[in-house]
C-alpha cells in the first residue's frame, strides 16, 4: 500500500452543524492556531484512495510526532518519530515499513514553526462561507505532494486534512473535536523496532 493510504485520510465530509457564516481565515491566523498547540488528541475517521475506511484515535505532539492507532479490526499503527514515519502492520512478518517525514505533506503540521505565507508554500486558499481551505506544499521539493487542510472559525479548529501524493492518490483524516494540551509521553511515539526516541522537541 502508498504510505499516504495510512498516514492521511479521505473524508466523508463534516458531519457537525457548521456555522452559518465565517470570515475566511488569513494564512496568519491559521498560523497562529496551529502554533498554539503543541499536543492534541482526539478520534478520526480515515477514507482512502480506494474508497475504503478506517477509523482511530490520533496523537500529536509537535514537532514531528504524530501516532494513528486504527480501531479493530484494522489494529495497523503508524507512527512519526520527529524524523521518520513507521507504518506497522500486525499481520506482517516483515517489520514496520519507514519512510522520511521530511518526504511528506504531513511534516508541514507537524513543524516546529507554521508558517503559512512563506513564498510558494499554499498554493490554493479560499472559503464556502461556512469553512476555509487552504492547499499547501514544500516550497523545495512541490514533488512530495500537498495537503490540503480545513478549518472552522469561532473558535478556529482543524476539521480535516486530505493528502494528494504524486501519482495523483488522495487520502482524507476527518478529525473528531481536539483536544489540546493533553500530556503525550515521547515513548508514545517510538516506532517499534527502531530503537530509541529521537530527541528532537524534549
């Protein structure tokens, strides 16, 4: 399987009651909100390129960490170490497969400090009154991919991401309410087999 039909979602779209009328969000402020956090957690509902769907519970811990646990009967995990995702299949013999974070639109999130308006990295930003998108690139490396992500305002939350690899797959994560500030130890994050923990952002 793509890495992207694990580490992203495709989506059955919001199913909350959304707001009436928003402003559309600036680059700054979506920024910001992104920056305001450095742990979450919270459920998700994953749709891939194929059309099938999972469901999990999502961690993140910022910078470079995220885990997805997938629900029975799925049971796969992947998890981002700060430098490398490792995707875990139980029912293979093989070990977990590992790919560079740095090579997905996934590190764009995850970074230390979003930064939106850099030069060239969102390429799409608009709004349906009701939420704000905004598709963003590597500025460097456009080659890996994009994701494209999806807020509500009032107060302005992450509702879902969508991740578009470059052979034209698509893969949607519609989160369930974040929770923030939550407590993650970094042993949350160990990709089994690997070794140690990295370091980075302790």
């Amino acid at each position: 399987m793509r890495i992207t039909s694990f580490i992203s979602a495709a989506a059955l779209c919001l199913a909350t009651a959304l707001p009436a009328a928003a402003e559309k969000l600036s680059l700054g402020q979506i920024s910001g909100y992104l920056n305001s956090f450095s742990t979450a957690s919270g459920e998700f509902t994953q749709i891939n390129d194929d059309g099938t769907i999972s469901t999990g519970q999502i961690y993140i811990k910022r910078p470079g960490r995220v885990r997805f646990e997938y629900a029975p009967p799925e049971r796969t995990l992947v998890v981002a170490d700060g430098d490398t995702v490792g995707i875990v299949d139980p029912k293979s013999n093989t070990g977990p497969e590992a790919y560079p974070l740095h090579r997905t639109p996934l590190k764009i999130i995850l970074a230390r400090n979003v930064d939106l308006t850099r030069e060239r990295m969102v390429t799409g930003h608009a709004s349906d009154g009701k939420t704000t998108t905004i598709r963003a690139q590597d500025p460097e490396h456009p080659e890996y991919g994009s994701i494209e992500l999806v807020f509500t305002a009032n107060p302005v939350e992450l509702r879902q991401w969508v991740i578009n690899d470059d052979a034209g797959s698509r893969t949607t994560v519609v989160l369930g309410d974040l929770e923030t500030g939550v407590r993650l130890a970094n042993s949350q994050f160990k990709i089994p087999g690997k070794g140690p923990v990295g370091r980075q952002g302790d």
